[in-house]
C-alpha cells in the first residue's frame, strides 16, 4: 500500500488500496491499522480534512469498519 505523509498531531500517513478498499493508517506511535471495506471517498476526505486525526476518529472508528492492527 502506497502511504501519503499528512500533517496531524497523531497520524503519519494513510494509504488506500481500491482492489480491496483498504484504507491504512500510520500512527505517530508506530502502530498501523487496516480497515477494510472502506469507500474511497472516506481517503479522499481525510486528505482534504483540516484534521486528519478528527476525521478519521468520526468517519472510520466510529463508522464501524472492521480493522486489524498490522504493528
């Protein structure tokens, strides 16, 4: 998965894969999360988002997508 840098107070980067609709996110705290079936959408705004980190905590941990942590 291809990963783009975002300025957040808690997120490195995020990343999508549209073959699966995964959406990935790297912590600031090292860790990495997948969540699956995530429209591209939900990537796409979390780019434009003037917080990363709120959108992602509204819209996709609240948004009841399934994820594994991969670190």
């Amino acid at each position: 998965m291809n990963y783009v840098k975002v300025r957040s107070s808690n997120v490195r980067a995020v990343g999508y894969n549209p073959e699966t609709t995964t959406l990935g996110v790297q912590y600031l705290n090292d860790t990495e999360y997948y969540y699956y079936n995530v429209p591209i959408e939900h990537y796409d705004a979390a780019l434009r988002a003037p917080s990363v980190g709120s959108y992602l905590h509204q819209h996709i941990k609240k948004g009841q997508y399934k994820c594994k942590q991969i670190r």
